[in-house]
C-alpha cells in the first residue's frame, strides 16, 4: 500500500471470537480498497493488545467476546471508551436488541452493524464513525421505530 493510499484508507482493526466472521468482515472491507485491515483479534484480551501496539482509525468488534476481564460486551465497551476514547468503536453483532444497543450507545459505542445485515453497512458504518457520526444500522433503525410504534 502507496503511502497516498494509507492517508485516505481508514486503518481497522477487527475482534470477533469467530475465524470465519474476522474473516468475512476483512474481505468485506479490502475487496474494493475501502479500508485496511491492520490488525484482528480473537478475543477482548487480544484486542486490547491490539490496540496498544497498531495505530488504527476504528474498531469492528463483536459484542459478545467474554474473557478473564470482561465478562459481557458492556464491560469491554466500557473499558475501551476509557483506555482509548479517540477510537470509535463499531459493534457488529448478531444481536437484535434495542435495548441492548441503547445501552452500548450509552457507554462509547459510535456504530452498530447487525450480522444479518448486508455488507455495505459494515463499509458505510465505519466512514460514518470516521466523520465523527453515529451509524444505526438500518435493522436496528426499523427495531426502534418499531418499539416506539408500541
């Protein structure tokens, strides 16, 4: 990769515990160039590594990725909007939970991306993270609307 090409490429890192999801996540993001995968990571421990030795633009991680330390994604989101606040986080999960992404909005998290949602969401969360927006997937826009229909 051009130097150019790294100043306008956003720099991810991704965390999910399964290979498979990783893996879908960094073609999703590299195929057309959109971002560089700079770094993954398997679970919240290695995560943390992660980010204390790769400079990166934004996190993709799973919400559930308990270990010793953190026994529930909240846990994880709350210790990574304290150690690195500048990097906007973006959730990407296969819960469908209004109330469970509120909380995680509460706590840090800037984007949520349902794993049931198309592709382009994950590519269109982590520009919109990046400009220093939130980014509600639409599945999850439609969940809320919903709720308050209700």
């Amino acid at each position: 990769m051009t130097s150019d090409r790294s100043k306008t490429c956003p720099r991810v890192v991704l965390a999910d515990d399964h290979p498979i999801s990783r893996y879908g996540m960094r073609i999703v993001l590299t195929h057309l160039g959109a971002a560089e995968v700079v770094a993954e990571a398997g679970n919240a421990a290695e995560l943390f590594t992660v980010l204390s030795e790769v400079p990166c633009d934004v996190v993709l991680s799973d919400y559930v990725m308990p270990d010793e330390r953190h026994a529930d994604g909240i846990g994880m989101i709350r210790c990574l909007a304290r150690v690195y606040p500048s990097i906007p986080l973006v959730v990407v999960t296969a819960l469908h939970d209004v109330t469970l992404f509120e909380s995680a909005l509460r706590e840090g998290v800037r984007g949520w991306v349902e794993k049931s949602d198309d592709a382009s969401e994950l590519i269109a969360a982590v520009y919109k993270v990046i400009a220093g927006h939130i980014y509600i997937s639409p599945s999850m826009r439609s969940a809320m609307i919903d709720r308050d229909r209700s």
